[in-house]
C-alpha cells in the first residue's frame, strides 16, 4: 500500500477514473498538500520527496537519478502503478522498466513541465491568438533538453482528457492530459517520439461519459481515409518563391489579370492504374497544362482534410491538414512552390460555414456543443444536416481565424474563396418561420458571423492573401472595406450574371429577343462589388448539364453558342473563373469519381474550345483594356445594348489611363449580319482580336475581309456618325460570334 496515497486514489488512476495525473504521478514534495495521506494513519508530517509512475506493460520499475542511481520501485497496483518514497529530491531521472520478456528506458511525461506559457492562455482566452496553431495542435520540440512532441487541445467541459496512441497502445490511462483551468486547454509533452506517431484524444465529458475518440482539431496531418488518426508531422520544407511573395505584396490584385482555373484534384486526371494523382505529380502535370492554357491562377476545391469523397471537401474535419490522399503537407507545399516558381497563384476553397456530424470530429467535442450551437435551429444546416460554428464563442472564431492565417502564411497561399457565405450571413438561411432564431435587435442577419468574416479578411489581407465570397445575395458592400462598412472580402462572386448568362444562352436563338435584358441587366450592378465571373462546379453537377450540353441547337450551334459564351465573358468586367473540363467541352455531368475526358480533343471541335479559351487567356492576360479596370465602371461604356431585335450588343472596354481599349461585339443569333454599323471613338485601322467564328475554333470562318483593299483582319473606321460617335465600323457579323477589336491607328 501507498504512503501517501489512498485506496480510492490508487484505484482511480489503475483504472483511468483520476483526472489530474499531474498531481499525483511524477516527482512531488511528500508532504505538499496535493498528496494525501493513507486513511486512517495519524497526521505525522511525512518527510522527502515520492516518484510515481503508471506503467502498464512493467512488472518492474527503477528510478535512474542522474547522479547515476539505481533505485527500485514499489508496485502498489498489479495494473501497474510503481511509487518510491524518497528522503530529498533527486531532481532530473529517468525510468528503467521491465518485464518477463524486455528491458527499456523512458523519461517520463510526468516529471515535464507545461509548454503552455502564459501568453498563450491570455491570448486565447481574448480570442486574439492569431497563430494559435503553433500553441494547440501537436509539434516536434526540444523542451528543458529533451526531444519530444508536445500535444495542446481546448476542451473545457470535460473531466478528462488522454492523449492515446500508438506510443501508449491506446490506452487512455496512461497519458492523462494537464489542465488549464479557467482557459479549458489541456496538454502534455511525451518525450522520445516524433515524426509520423499516429494519436487521437480519449475524452471523458463532465457528466463521466467516455466520449468516441476525438481527432485533433489543429492536426497538420491525418491518416487517409477510412482511418482518421492525427499523424505527428514536422515540415522540412524549404520554399524558393522569395521574390513572387514579395512582388504579390505590392500588387493590388483589383488591376491585375486574374482567370482562375478551377479544380478538383481527385478528378483532373487519373494516372494509369486509375488513381488520383499525387501533389507531386499535379505539380509535373496540372501545372503545365494551366500555364499552356494561359490561367493565372489554380483554386483547387477543399483540399482540407475530409472524411467523405461524395462531399468533395466541403464537410471538412481537419481544417488545418491538406488532405493525405495525395500526399503529405510538404508534398503539398511543394506544389504551391512550383506553382509561384511559374508565377502561378493558388487558391484554395475554405469552408467555415460548417462541419460534419461524425463523430470523431468536432461535434460534442468535449460531450457539450463546443464549436456549434447547441439550439439546432443556429447549430444546424437544413440542406445538408452539418452543424454550424458558434461564431459568437470567442475561442472558435480564434479557431477559424488562426485557421485562414495558417493557410497564408505557412502554405504560402495567395487566396482564399469562402464557400456559402450567404448561409453564414442569415439566421433563417434556408429556414421556415419559427425555424430560425432573430439577432439581439429582432432582424435576420448573423452580426457575429458578420464581426468574424470582417476579422477574417482582415488578417487574411495582412498576411498578403486575397480572399473571394461566394455569396449569392444582394448583401451589401461584401467586397468593400471593412472601414467603410463592408465585410472586406477583395473579389464577390457574381452569381447573378452568371444566372442570367446561363439562363439566356439556353434559349433557342429566335426566342432570345424577348430575354435581351438578361444580357444587359447586369450592368446596373456590375461595379458595386469587386467582382469575379464564376463558371464553376456547381454548374455542372446534380442534373445541370455540362457547359457544352446547357447550349441550344444543332452540334455546330452548341458549340459556337459556347464560343459566344466564353468570349464575352473575357470581354465583360470582372474576374475569370471557368471549372475544369469547360474548356474542352465536355458533354457528360462532372463525376468525382473518374477523369476529365480527355480524349475528346482528338475531335477539331473540341480542341477548338480549348484553342479559344487558351487565346482568350492570352489576349485577356496581355490587354490592360480588359483587365485594369474589372472593377471599375469608368473602364466600361455601352455602344449598343438595344438592339433586341437582332440580339446584338457591343461596349467597349478601357484601360486605367483609357490610353488603350478594346470593342466587344456579339451577335447571339445563327445570322451572318452584314453591313452591321458599329459606333466608334476614331478613325483609322481595327484589328480583329478575336473572332469566335475563325475556323481554327471550329467556327465558319466568316470574316471582315470585305474587298481587297482590307488587310486580313483588320477593318477601317469610317467617318460616319453612329451610336453618337464620331465615327463607325461596317462589319460583317458572323453567326453566334463575338468579335473583339482594337485601334491601330
């Protein structure tokens, strides 16, 4: 029997029910308060120092001092629990254990102090603890000498918290979590381990519930599914892009060329055994094919790590982990740096509007509605049964918050795209009446979700990054600055002309005389936001039809109505997005189970598509005209946007010192409209850009090449008044075409 402790408590840690183990394992002062006396002794003050250890797998322990001891241990519990009883402390030691079949060596957690400083506590408990997944999560360290990983997780309600992993065989008595009160964190060092430990957390909620084990919310590193163990990891990773991240720094992301090439890693290309590739293998391939192609940028779907493919990342369950089934974070790291190496940008889908249920995540992570609410009518999603953050709880917002800036500064990120923004924003989002519960003043919007996306772009702009919403609402000023009242996203998906666009190029072309205002409507609204065009996934998938497959008509038709299409969406204002497999054509839905269908560019007409799309980017890329002023209403002018009867419009398209400009052009019926007149600012030559109809797309090849005195190509501007400009174009339009021109003088 124990000295110093009684049975209960000898009880209690054999059999996993002691919940501070710190006080009562490791090194203590024998008559310090926190040590009991074994009842019924007499109160004699008991003199020294006692060292307990709980060891499952020894019959035997010793104390090594280092003064080079020896001393043996006393089993007081057959389950393992060994104690000695000293005259003094013998300051640093290790433990040497035994049994019938090894001998081994290990310094024990319990004689190491907490890692945990104060700041961190101070700063999270504020909520202000921007790199918060340097204090929680897992990390190699040295700590007082000795290597090790230290383990930190925020779990406030519970009775106990166990570290459990392969170094313990998972067993949750043995690594008994320190806590923190009044900040709700616990931690432990382990020392003698490292790199690649697979480890979860044993949680007890405060009610005595053993809870199913629980994955580390700021784990870089899972195992792929269907496990989902943390894997300890320690980035080696030395970067090479220095000077893009310095020249990103500098640039105002509004006035540059950005047309954004979106994917799905899992399903881009398969390699010939049928799998998904690597990071390292997008690396050597996806990113030639966008550089080829003229892309700025590459916005890969969630890549967090997910449990369930179906969901294509947007149920995340390791925010902070990219996900293993292509490879480590530093495979991942590795990617990015290629990309940057090629002044490529990447962008990645983040998903703080919610998070699945299972159960090893982080819903009752602690046995309460820790990260959601508890009330199902702010804690849980209708549509798709996810639970929703508390963002009014100061520590989960630090969560999401330290979240973005991890994605920044450590992955060296250029942006991030926020998924479901509106359903963030409204607390009756897809809610009845009597479903959703009002803000404090009575109205429907989320002033806390609200306060958390402001502080999010913030930080995120300060690290360098940019960050687009997709938010399908009229909300105000989602794209302005936080100083002015906006919630200071830098771009806003624009899903109303991307509604309308689609809407109008479905019709039969003889019906689209009567929608000619769906093509116009969106310039009363087109620079009240920094805007980005989207053509993304969700216009794909779950019945939609392809982009090829949305177009009215016969082959030919569909085919030059997605010319159209592409075409004017360049020429319009605003930010490029088009989603993989847009660019080729494809007929079939996307399927993230299988690849692009690459083989359709072996047909003239599909390898058109991707001709005109890669033109596009390079024309797009290099005219100030068509960028400089995406987001700027003085870089736009309408020439004709009345002309239902023939759905024709043209607008021209200035640069920033409107020294340059490009006239845009469309003809959206099958007629080859000759003689057509085209107001302009000058006279002399105009060069054709792009014509959608030139054979080398696919096209007819109709042309402006209307005598012999005309180069190829290029058109004269007469002196004759139209559309109130001093002079005019006669051009030749061909059908279901845009043109885009430029003066040469």
């Amino acid at each position: 029997m124990s000295l110093t402790l009684d049975t209960e408590q000898i009880y209690a840690i054999a059999e996993g029910r002691h919940y501070e183990l710190f006080s009562v394992l490791g090194q203590h002062v024998a008559n310090d308060a926190s040590t009991a006396l074994p009842l019924g002794t007499t109160n004699t003050v008991v003199q020294g120092a006692v060292i307990r250890t709980f060891q499952p797998d020894a019959e035997k322990a010793y104390v090594l001092t280092s003064t080079g001891k020896q001393l043996p241990m006393k089993r007081i519990h057959d389950n393992g629990l060994f104690e000695i009883l000293l005259n003094e402390s013998v300051g640093p030691y290790q433990l040497k254990l035994e049994n019938a079949v090894h001998k081994w060596q290990v310094i024990d957690a319990y004689s190491m102090e907490s890692v945990i400083g104060e700041l961190d506590i101070h700063l999270f408990n504020e909520g202000t603890h921007q790199q918060l997944y340097n204090s929680l999560g897992s990390h190699v360290i040295n700590f007082n000498g000795v290597d090790g990983v230290h383990f930190a997780v925020w779990a406030p309600n519970a009775r106990r918290v166990s570290l459990v992993g392969d170094f313990n065989n998972w067993d949750g008595r043995r690594h008994v979590m320190r806590s923190h009160p009044g900040s709700g964190i616990w931690d432990i060092f382990i020392p003698e381990i490292g790199d690649g430990v697979l480890y979860k957390y044993e949680v007890v909620s405060g009610d005595g519930r053993l809870l199913p084990l629980k994955h580390d919310p700021y784990a870089p590193y899972f195992e792929q599914p269907p496990g989902n163990a943390a894997i300890v990891f320690q980035s080696k990773f030395i970067w090479s892009d220095d000077d893009y991240m310095e020249r990103k720094r500098e640039l105002d992301m509004r006035l540059q060329p950005i047309s954004i090439y979106e994917v799905h890693p899992g399903s881009w290309r398969l390699n010939l055994h049928g799998d998904s590739l690597t990071y390292v293998e997008m690396a050597k391939t996806l990113l030639p094919y966008v550089i080829e192609n003229g892309f700025t940028h590459i916005e890969l779907m969630p890549v967090t790590e997910h449990p369930f493919d179906g969901s294509w990342g947007y149920q995340p369950i390791g925010l902070f982990a990219p996900t293993s089934r292509f490879g480590s974070p530093d495979d991942f790291r590795h990617f990015i740096d290629a990309c940057h190496a090629e002044n490529i940008g990447v962008i990645i889908d983040w998903v703080p509007a919610h998070f699945p249920t299972d159960e090893h995540g982080l819903g009752q992570f602690d046995g309460t509605h820790l990260y959601e609410h508890a009330d199902p009518r702010q804690g849980m999603h209708q549509d798709w049964q996810t639970l929703i953050y508390n963002f009014g709880r100061r520590e989960v917002a630090n969560y999401l918050l330290s979240n973005a800036v991890y994605w920044i500064k450590e992955f060296h990120l250029d942006g991030l795209r926020v998924d479901a923004v509106a359903s963030m924003l409204y607390l009756d989002y897809s809610r009845e009446a009597g479903q959703w519960i009002p803000n404090r003043y009575g109205g429907r919007e989320n002033l806390e979700a609200i306060d958390f996306l402001k502080r999010m772009n913030e930080l995120v702009h300060a690290e360098g990054g940019m960050t687009m919403a997709e938010e399908s609402t009229s909300f105000p000023q989602v794209s302005h600055p936080t100083y002015n009242g906006g919630l200071g996203f830098t771009f806003k998906w624009n899903m109303g002309w991307m509604h309308d666009m689609l809407e109008y190029m479905s019709k039969d072309a003889a019906y689209r005389k009567y929608h000619h205002n769906s093509l116009t409507f969106g310039m009363i609204y087109a620079f009240s936001e920094n805007f980005a065009l989207p053509f993304s996934h969700d216009e794909v998938v779950y019945g939609k039809g392809s982009m090829i497959n949305k177009m009215p008509g016969d082959e030919w038709q569909k085919f030059a109505n997605l010319r159209s299409l592409y075409a004017l969406m360049f020429g319009y204002p605003g930010k490029k997005l088009n989603f993989m497999g847009g660019e080729i054509a494809q007929f079939s839905e996307w399927d993230h189970n299988s690849s692009i269908h690459w083989h359709l560019l072996e047909d003239p007409k599909h390898a058109g598509i991707q001709r005109l799309m890669r033109e596009l980017n390079a024309l797009y890329s290099s005219h100030p005209a068509l960028y400089e002023t995406d987001c700027d209403g003085r870089g736009f002018e309408w020439i004709d946007c009345a002309d239902a009867e023939q759905s024709v419009v043209a607008f021209y398209r200035y640069s920033a010192n409107r020294e340059r400009s490009c006239l845009v052009v469309c003809n959206f019926t099958p007629v080859i409209r000759r003689d057509y007149r085209i107001g302009v600012n000058q006279l002399g030559n105009y060069r054709e850009l792009i014509n959608t109809d030139d054979e080398c797309y696919g096209g007819s090849g109709q042309s402006n090449v209307l005598d012999s005195t005309r180069k190829e190509g290029q058109v004269l501007a007469d002196a004759i008044e139209q559309h109130e400009r001093p002079a005019s174009l006669n051009l030749s339009l061909p059908p279901l075409a845009v043109l885009i021109l430029e003066h040469i003088g």
